[in-house]
C-alpha cells in the first residue's frame, strides 16, 4: 500500500504551483538566468536543481541569493565532485561538467537553499530490483544528511522514472516530498502525492521561461498521459496477436461458413 504523502507543515503551507526544474546554469548564462530570476521574484514559483552541478556557483547562486531566493540542489551523493557517472542523451550541455564536490554542497546558504537528493548513483529505479533500490534511496539520503548536517526529505526521480513500488520505498526511506519530471503543477493530477516539475534552460527565450513560469505547459502532461494510454492499448493489441496468431483466420473462416 502506498504510503500517503507528508510535507513538513512550513513547506505545505507555502509550496508553490509551478515547479521549475533546471540543470547546469553556466557563467556564460548568467545574465540570462538572472533574467529568469526576476520573473520568479514575481510569481509563486519553486527553483529546484537536478544534479548539483559545479558551475551553478559560477552565477545561479549568487544572482539567487542577491534576490533573497532559495531554491532546491538534489545532489547524486555517490558523484560528488565528479563528471556524471551515467549514460545521457547526445547532445546534452552538461554533459561532461562536474558535480559539486561535498564541500561545496556543505557551502551552499542553509538560510536559502535546501539539499535534496538524487539517489546514490542515479540510476532507472524502476528497472532495479527493489533491495537495490532501496539502498540506492536510504544510503543517499543518510549520507547527505550525515554531511550537511541537513534534514533531507526531498528526493527528485532521477530520469523522472518511478513505479508504485518504488514510491513506497521513497516514504519508507523518510522522504517527505517526491519530485518527477512530468510538466504540471501542484496539487494537480499525479497520484501519490508526486509533485510535477517543468524543465527548463537559462537559454529559454523570455517569452517560453514565461509560458512555463506560469503554468502553461500543463497540457504537456495530458499530452504525455494519452500518449501512453495508446502505446500502452497497441502493446497490449501485439500480445494479444503473437498469442493467438490464427485467431484472425479462425474468425474469418467462421464468417465464411
């Protein structure tokens, strides 16, 4: 049974409806972010940070804490200080930049910015056997807290992958807020008590960061959601014709009879 969702009460009463999420913000994009940034200072929206990047001290967190905003980091605790140790898709821009080390995850502003984790070594949780997954969740979340001397209660899907199953360990684990990819706001749509997040780049045009900010690519998850439906109804159509191959014979000499 699926354990219900918790939120610490000062998150609860306060989380935002648009969640955005980004990736690695480099120098080169700082003026740029700090752009974004503005539009968030006008707007109920939450920042959180995939990875923990290195280069996000370049810019990001200093241009957020200027504006007094915090934001989430959910670091990959096993990866600390180093290039991702996982496959990403070609043509990625953080593919190749380093990780923050576990002294500059322990220097981020605790008055601003909280640590959330990523799992140990960000790997497909539904695709592990649920031991490993367990361990990938539990092992992540006591070492960043033994680190930081932070409570960490936020975990963020790597890859946006997750299954009842391995919601369940993720609340079992003490996790109090669980993050995907799927573009909508909360409280919206998702079971679980799962919070949708947008992705986004410093390199968005204004008017695309705007559309996202405010919500406007909720129609990304209904998207997505009847695009499952279908493949799903196909697969289940493909096994139904490699397990009964003559049926469609059987039924058409029936017709001709």
């Amino acid at each position: 049974m699926i354990a219900p969702h918790r939120m610490p009460g000062a998150v609860a009463n306060t989380i935002p409806r648009v969640t955005l999420c980004y990736h690695a913000v480099t120098g080169r994009q700082g003026e740029r972010f700090r752009r974004q940034v503005e539009i968030v200072a006008r707007g109920t929206v939450r920042v959180t940070f995939d990875d923990g990047y290195a280069c996000l001290l370049e810019a990001s967190v200093r241009v957020m804490a200027e504006r007094g905003i915090g934001g989430t980091v959910f670091a990959v605790a096993g990866n600390l200080g180093r290039e991702p140790g996982w496959r990403m898709a070609a043509g990625r821009p953080e593919a190749g930049r380093r990780l923050m080390s576990a002294k500059e995850l322990k220097a981020l502003p605790a008055d601003l910015f909280r640590i959330g984790s990523h799992t140990w070594s960000h790997p497909r949780l539904d695709r592990l056997p649920a031991a490993q997954a367990r361990r990938e969740l539990g092992d992540s979340k006591r070492f960043l807290e033994d680190l930081t001397g932070r409570p960490v209660v936020s975990l963020a899907f790597p890859h946006g992958a997750y299954t009842p199953e391995t919601v369940d360990l993720a609340y079992a684990c003490g996790y109090e807020e669980l993050f995907t990819i799927e573009p909508c706001r909360h409280p919206g749509p998702l079971p679980m008590g799962l919070i949708g997040r947008v992705e986004v780049s410093a390199d968005d045009p204004m008017w695309l960061f705007r559309l996202k900010a405010s919500g406007g690519y909720d129609w990304m998850h209904h998207l997505r959601r009847a695009k499952r439906a279908v493949l799903g109804r196909q697969r289940r159509q493909r096994g139904c014709v490699a397990i009964c191959p003559t049926a469609p014979t059987l039924l058409h000499q029936g017709r001709a009879g």
